[in-house]
C-alpha cells in the first residue's frame, strides 16, 4: 500500500525484534521523500504526483470546454531498495 503504512510495517517490525527483509519483507507505493531514511531503504513505486495534479486540472478543463475525454496513462518508477528478501530464504516460525 503506501510508504506510511511500510514506514508503520517498520515500527512494528523493531518494536517486536523482526528484522527487515529477514523477517518481514516490506514494500510501498507513492516514492514518499521523507521515507528514503529509512533503513533498510524501502522498496518501492514512485508516482509522479506533481504530473498526475496538472494532468487531473488538464482533463477536468477538457470536460469544462466540451472537448473529448482523453485517457491518460501515468508511468511509476520502481524504485529497488533493500526491504525485499527472497521467498526461498525465509526460515518457517513454529
């Protein structure tokens, strides 16, 4: 879901001695700036927030002029930290 709720994955992680990726692996979704600090860097898909509003405000004045409705397509980019660990590696809990 979104960097927040990873950076909240990581608070509990600590707080119950769970280590990431070893434990929990941990991804995001929004390329939050604030959440580059956390360690291990996160893992994950950047929007491109600032593009996304003008073309919203760009579509929305289409509509007010009359004009067609366009779709638009928004690329994210992924964004490889180290909070993902490997299926394969992960030691079974009793």
């Amino acid at each position: 879901m979104s960097d927040a709720q990873a950076a909240g994955v990581y608070l509990y992680a600590e707080a119950r001695g769970l280590r990431i990726p070893e434990d929990p692996s941990v991804t995001g979704f929004d390329g939050s700036v604030v959440l580059e600090h956390l360690r291990p860097q996160l893992t994950t898909v950047r929007q491109p927030g600032f593009l996304k509003g003008r073309l919203a405000a760009t579509l929305m004045e289409d509509q007010w002029q009359g004009r067609r409705t366009r779709h638009l397509v928004v690329k994210p980019t992924f964004i490889d930290g180290a909070s993902l660990g490997s299926p394969f590696t992960k030691n079974p809990r009793s």
